[in-house]
C-alpha cells in the first residue's frame, strides 16, 4: 500500500495505525467532530429514505451521493498530502 494511501485510510479509521504513524490520528473517534458529522449524515439518510418509500432499505441515489462525496474527500485528501510532502521538500 502507497505511504498516503495508508495514511489516508488510518486517519478515516478504516485500519489501525499499530504505532507506525503515532501522531496521525482517526478522524472518525468518539465524541470527535467527524463522528458527530457522520451520525448526522446517517440519520439523513434515514429519513430520505423513509420519504422516498424505501423504509428498511437504503436508496440507491443517496448512497451514491454519500458515497460519492466519500471519493472526492479521498482524492482531495491524498492530494493535499501530495502538496504537502512537495511543500517539505523545498
């Protein structure tokens, strides 16, 4: 796995940083402003769904929203990391 793309994937909490990047920290943790943000994303989704008619179920057209806006952090992400290793290196 790419050095950002690691990084990337441990401050999202989808790994665990195992001590290899002690300063690089879960966004997602509890209590944490990205925590309070994605609950908040969920219950919206809830009730969009609902509305539409899709109670128990998830609607095909907000995830892809949800998850689409998941793709553009991560590119958006990777990329400032990009800028920033340049900007270091100066």
């Amino acid at each position: 796995m790419v050095e950002k793309d690691k990084i990337y994937e441990i401050v999202i909490g989808a790994v665990e940083n195992g001590g290899e990047y002690p300063a690089i920290e879960n966004v997602f943790a509890a209590r944490s402003i990205c925590e309070k943000l994605y609950d908040d994303i969920y219950s919206t989704k809830e009730r969009l769904s609902e509305r539409l008619g899709k109670t128990g179920e998830e609607d095909a057209d907000v995830e892809r929203i949800i998850n689409e806006m998941f793709d553009i952090c991560s590119i958006v992400g990777k990329k400032m990391f990009d800028y920033g290793k340049l900007s270091v290196s100066k």
